[in-house]
C-alpha cells in the first residue's frame, strides 16, 4: 500500500511537515528526484494540501513542443492511462 495518498499528504501538513511528504513522493513514486533537488535549492514555504480548480493552472509539461517540458508522447499518455485506471481503481490520490 502507498503511503503517497491525500490522506498521508494531510497527516504530514498536520505536523507542519508537507515538505518531507513531498521529496518522499517526488524521490519514490513521483519519480522527479529532479524535481525534489531543485526545490531543496532555495527555502520553500509549503502550505496545504490545498483544492484548486484546475482551470487556475497552466500545464507546462506534455508532449506538445510548445511546452515547458517536452515528454514523449507514448510515455506521456502512459502516465496518464495509469492516472485514469488508478482513480478508476479508487486510489486516493494527492493534489
């Protein structure tokens, strides 16, 4: 079982400890050890979880060559076929 839930995301914000929560995601099944030493760079100030309306938020990632960060195509709707079948499956997922 994974701790990389919603759940376990609040249960680390209630000790005022996102930021452990979120290298332990983002060096494990995040998969983004990139991600996690380049916010180590600078004092981070976390807060949340917090619920947003995706609609406020701009992708910067996808297989689109305009974006940010280019992935390719079949590892990008791999990623999200496995979302999908996760959320479908019940997972709780952290946002």
């Amino acid at each position: 079982m994974s701790i990389f839930t919603l759940k376990s995301a609040i249960e680390f914000a209630s000790k005022n400890d996102i930021e452990t929560w979120v290298h332990l995601f983002l060096n494990d099944e995040g998969d983004n050890e990139g991600l996690s030493n380049g916010l180590k760079l600078k004092t981070r100030y976390w807060i949340g979880p917090v619920e947003i309306e995706t609609r406020f938020l701009d992708r910067v990632v996808g297989p689109e060559l305009n974006m940010e960060y280019v992935e390719d195509e079949a590892w990008w709707n791999h990623n999200i076929n496995e979302i999908c079948t996760r959320l479908a499956n019940g997972w709780d997922m952290p946002h």
